[in-house]
C-alpha cells in the first residue's frame, strides 16, 4: 500500500487512487476492500498533496521548457510568469526531497504506519494549496508583469510561516 500512497504523492493515481469529481483532487477508490475504512481519511489528505504537486509540477514544467527571445516579445508578462514557475519549482524541490526521504524510510521499516508518513508531510498540507491557488488566481485574473509582482507580495503576508517563506524566495 506504501507503494501506492508514494506514487499518488508524487502525482500518479495509480490503480487505487482517482480524480474526485466534487474537488478534482486525487482519493482512494471506494469499497477496496483491503483498505480500513479509518485510513481513507488520512490517505484521501495525503492523495490531495499528490494533486497539487502534478498542478504545480505541470506548470513549471511548461514555463520553463527552452523559448527564443521571439518568444518572449511575444508573450507580454511570460518572464513574470517563468520567474513564478522557478520558484515554485524550488518549493517543489523540497516536496521531492522530502518524498525521496519518506519512502526510503519506509523501505528501511516496513511497518511504518500512514499516520507516519502522514506527520511526515504535514508541512506541506498548507503550502502546496496556497501556491496552487495562487497559480489559479494568476490564471484566472489573467494578471502579467507587475501585477503578478504585486499579487505575490500580498501572499508574502498569509500569516502561515511556511507560506510565507515559500513567497518571499
């Protein structure tokens, strides 16, 4: 199950999780019967975390793919949005550094319970939501150059430390 729980942490559902069709974000199948009816709960969290990050992975993966000079002449605010999209990809650096190190933990111990890897990336239940919806905020608003600038300086003051941090980099 443990195997499971990384792919769709890394934003694979896989064969156990799925899209919600109410919040888009990944949970568990339902009536699997080697799941307790207690864990859908905290694998449903974590799952969304999975969700998040393939939002966010995707999005830094299509700003920063190499352009031309052309290229941005062309799109007015892209060199705001690219510099959007590194950020978030150094944020998303530590997500994957922190999986890498969860999922070798739990090669090491097998029985590591999911409340485990659950604490494990608890920092990230309220970071990875906040920067994915500041991507859509972005995109809806259909904001470019300075007022991007400005949306992301306001961010900086969210009063969640981590979220802060992850603003001001």
């Amino acid at each position: 199950m443990q195997h499971e729980i990384f792919l769709a942490l890394a934003g694979c559902p896989g064969s156990t999780f799925t899209v919600s069709r109410e919040s888009g974000l990944f949970e568990v199948i339902t009536d699997l019967p080697f799941i307790h009816p207690s864990e859908v709960a905290i694998l449903n969290r974590l799952s969304g975390l999975g969700t998040y990050y393939k939002q966010l992975n995707d999005f830094t993966k299509q700003q920063t793919t190499f352009c031309t000079a052309l290229d941005l002449i062309k799109d007015e605010g892209n060199l705001y949005h690219k510099a959007m999209a590194y950020g978030f990809d150094k944020v998303l650096d530590s997500y994957r550094k922190k999986l890498v190190d969860v999922e070798q933990k739990c090669m090491m111990q097998p029985d590591l319970p999911i409340s485990h890897i659950q604490h494990e990336f608890e920092d990230f239940q309220l970071l990875l939501p906040a920067l994915d919806s500041c991507l859509k905020y972005v995109h809806n608003h259909k904001l470019q150059g300075c007022q991007i600038l400005s949306f992301l300086h306001q961010q900086c003051s969210s009063g969640i430390s981590s979220v802060e941090t992850a603003f001001t980099r």
